[in-house]
C-alpha cells in the first residue's frame, strides 16, 4: 500500500492526487490532519505517521484510518478509550526505533516486547494491533538502511508468530520513504510512505 504523505501541502495539491486515485493521506500533525479532514473528500483514508500526545487522540478518533505512531501502553489505553466514544476499533502498528539517530520515539527491542506481553493489551478490544512501523537511518548508505529494514522484518515475524498468530489483522509493516522505499519493499514492507516524491517541491 501507498501512503501519499502530505506533510506541508495543501489540499489543492492533496486533491491532484485525490483525482488520480490516490485514498491513502499520511500526516505527521493531528491538527494539520484534522484541518484537512475537513476541507477533503470524506473517502480519504487519513494515516498519522508523527509522533501522537495523548491529549491529540480525540481529535482524530472518530474517523482516523490508521495510527502508525503507537509507542507505548499509556497512549493505547487512551486510543482505546476514545475508540469507545465512536464504537469503533482503530487501527494502530506498533512503531519501533532502527535508526541510529537519537530520538524519544519509538519503542526498542525490550520495550515491544513488554509491550506485547502485557496482559491488559488483551482488554483493550477497541484498538487493532495490525503491525509495526519504523524509520530507517537517514543515510546514503544502502547497507545500514538494508540492515534496519531487515532488523524490523524480524521482529515483525517474531511477534506475529509468538503473539499474533491467531490473528488476521498482524499483517502491516511499514516502512521506506522516498530515499529507501524500493530497500523497503526488498526487505518486507507492506506499506511505504512517500511524501517528496510525489509531491513537487513548490506547493
Ligand atoms: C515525512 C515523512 C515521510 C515521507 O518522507 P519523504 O522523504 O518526503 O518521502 C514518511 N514517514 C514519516 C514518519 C514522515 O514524517
């Protein structure tokens, strides 16, 4: 799947893409998404990539198609619990740290699989586990990116088989940008997210 980011572009520019076929929308703001929610067709499939606060997740909750950013058990609990208001289930991918740069998002290792091992995920029947997300080294370095992918790759496969394997629904890996996405797509991702490519630069 194509996820068109469209991060910093204007609904003018999001519509041209609109009208060739494209319904995925990937935004990194809660209020820039919402803005646009509301200006746009309501067919858009609206994915938030960026880092969420807590206190954002209502904004979004009714309608948000999928929420890759999901790092931690607080802010699952609140997904979950606006999920309610709407009596729906959101979808969320776990989001996983693999680049090398320093960055507070995004769980390690250790943190996924705690994460994964709480037992009160299983309560939470208002949020859909479907999958991990992550960022690769910013780096012209194939290598390093290959190795992270990879890495992200593995630890997909790991939890869908030791905690998802009954489910349908573990099924998304997200990952690969403009710069990486064809390593991406050799390494696994079922998603990528693509902004500068597709958009021209002066929108
Ligand atoms: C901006 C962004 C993208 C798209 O990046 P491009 O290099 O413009 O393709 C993908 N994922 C996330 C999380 C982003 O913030």
């Amino acid at each position: 799947m194509l996820v068109a980011v469209s991060k910093n572009q204007n609904a003018q520019a999001i519509l041209k893409l609109y009208n060739g076929g494209q319904r995925d929308f990937g935004e990194n703001r809660v209020q820039e998404m919402r803005d646009k929610y509301n200006q746009l067709p309501k067919d858009i499939r609206w994915h938030l990539i960026g880092h969420l606060q807590k206190n954002k997740i209502k904004y979004i909750a009714e309608w948000v198609h999928l929420i890759h950013s999901a790092d931690g058990p607080d802010l699952l609990i609140e997904i979950n619990k606006q999920a309610i208001k709407y009596n729906r289930i959101i979808p969320c991918l776990l989001q996983v740290h693999i680049a090398k740069e320093e960055t507070k998002f995004g769980l390690n290792e250790d943190e996924l699989f705690n994460l994964v091992n709480l037992p009160e995920l299983k309560n939470l029947q208002n949020v859909g586990i479907q999958g991990l997300m992550g960022i690769a080294t910013n780096t012209d370095d194939e290598k390093i990116i290959a190795s992270e992918f990879e890495y992200l790759a593995s630890l997909f496969k790991t939890v869908k088989r030791n905690y998802f394997l009954s489910s349908d629904e573990f099924k998304h890996l997200s990952m690969g940008m403009s710069n990486d996405y064809k390593i991406a797509i050799e390494k696994g991702a079922t998603i990528v997210r693509i902004g500068s490519l597709l958009f021209t630069k002066r929108q």
